[in-house]
C-alpha cells in the first residue's frame, strides 16, 4: 500500500471538511435571521 505525504493528507481533510464548514455558516446565518425575526415580532407585541 502506498503511503500518503502529509501534505497530501492535509489537502484531502480540508478538501473533505470545507463542505461542512460552508453549510454550517448558511446554518448559523439562517438561524441567526430567524432569531431576529423572533425579536421583532416581540418588540411589535411589547409597542402594542
């Protein structure tokens, strides 16, 4: 079996986790938009 350089291996785990990382920003910022929704929605009861 041939073994893998480091430098290879490194490129490989960026190239298999940079997917993960960009859906977890769209995660976070969906759910930061929905948070600030929520907050809204309770500033337009408390003017009421």
């Amino acid at each position: 079996m041939e073994k893998i350089s480091p430098l290879k291996r490194a490129l490989l785990l960026l190239l298999l986790t940079l997917p993960l990382g960009i859906a977890g920003c769209n995660t976070m910022e969906g759910l930061g938009k929905d948070i600030q929704k929520g907050g809204q929605a309770i500033e337009r009861i408390g003017q009421k």
